[in-house]
C-alpha cells in the first residue's frame, strides 16, 4: 500500500484526510488505486473522494440526485419548492409545468455540483426552452440524470450536514461576488478574486464561473 499524497485529491477529500491524519488514523493506498484505506482500532474504512462504506449506495444515489432529494425530504414532512424533473424530450410538458407552478423557475440537471448548467431566474417560455435545450445539450439523459424544473424563491442559501446521532453543521454560502476598486474592470476583478481563493486553496470557496449566464445577469444590470 502506497502513502496519501494530498495534493492529488479533490479539495474536500484532501480536508477529509488532513483531519484524520491529526488523529493518528492510518491512510494508504488500495494497490495502485486511489481508493483510501483509513484503519484505526481495528475498523478499517473504505474512501473514494468523498464516498465511505458506511453510506449505503441507495443513499448516495438519493443524494446525488436532487430530484430525489427532494422527495425523500418531502415525505419526511420537510418543506421543498415545487419541482418536476423531464426527459429532454418532454419539453412541451415541461412548459405546462412551468406554466402551472408559475415563473420565475430554475433549470438544472437533477445531478451536478458548483452551479454547472443552472439557470435562474427565468421568466417565460422563450427563456425557459432555451434553457431546457442548453441543458439538454449537456447531460447524458438517463434514468438517474434528467432535467429539473423549480418554482424559485428569493432568500438566503445554507447547507445543513447532519449525522443521525444528532450532530450536525451549518454553513451559509454566499452568492459569488467581488468589491469593486475603482480601477479594474469586473473580469480582472473576478480573475484577482480567483488567484486569492486558489493560491492556495484553504476553504471551500470554488472560482467564479464566467459564462454566458453571468454575461446575461450582468446585462440586466
């Protein structure tokens, strides 16, 4: 079995392992993988980025996908905004949809990470096949990986980490955002703002995105 090095993990396996390496808790290398073996007082646990054996593969399934998500957390009494998820060839359906629930909606793909493919605020059925087809265009539809659509609503975002012996996390993510110096332009603000979050990386912070969805909110300003 070969040593961790940390610098080839994702950023949140590599916190993962800093913190298990402060407790004296033994890594290594599955053979030539980069499968993590973590051992301590005789309990051997199995880590793939972020993935543990001690989580079920139908759990992870349900967490990977938000649509999911939303229905466990819905017949758990916890309230979602409304949302359907489609094929790419339900678009008609998907207008009806949004039609019905009311605009503004969000489109995403029901798996993804780091905003990848979401489209807020959209505002009517132009804007909301455009966005349809964009994301269409991105994912491999599957039975797992369709597309989403949901009510949106204005408010302060937070995610929640909580274990089912009680303890739990709180952290609120701030919307992407730079201050502006009177100088630089916003994309020199952006990349300065980048090159501080990444050199080095020390928090969870992901660079800000520039595409065309930034491109259009920024036109609407």
């Amino acid at each position: 079995m070969s040593k961790i090095n940390t610098q080839q993990l994702q950023f949140n396996s590599r916190l993962l392992v800093q913190e298990m390496e402060k407790r004296d808790i033994a890594l290594s290398y599955l053979g030539s993988s980069q499968i993590i073996v973590a051992q301590h007082e005789g309990h051997i646990e199995y880590i793939d980025e972020t993935n543990i054996n001690m989580v079920p593969y139908v759990t992870k399934l349900l967490l990977d996908n938000k649509y999911y998500t939303k229905k466990v957390l819905e017949a758990n009494d916890i309230k979602v905004n409304q949302g359907e998820e489609f094929t790419s060839e339900q678009l008609s359906e998907c207008i009806e949809y949004a039609h019905k629930i009311g605009y503004p909606v969000v489109v995403k793909p029901t798996m993804g990470s780091n905003g990848i493919q979401v489209h807020m605020n959209i505002q009517n059925a132009q804007e909301l096949i455009d966005a349809f087809q964009e994301v269409a265009n991105h994912i491999c539809d599957t039975f797992f990986n369709k597309i989403l659509v949901e009510k949106q609503y204005e408010g302060e975002e937070y995610r929640v980490f909580a274990t089912k012996e009680g303890f739990h996390a709180v952290v609120h993510r701030e919307r992407a955002n730079i201050i502006g110096d009177g100088t630089h332009s916003i994309e020199e603000l952006i990349e300065m703002e980048n090159y501080r979050r990444m050199n080095p990386r020390t928090t969870c912070l992901c660079t800000i995105k520039k595409n065309e969805i930034m491109d259009k909110y920024l036109g609407d300003k």
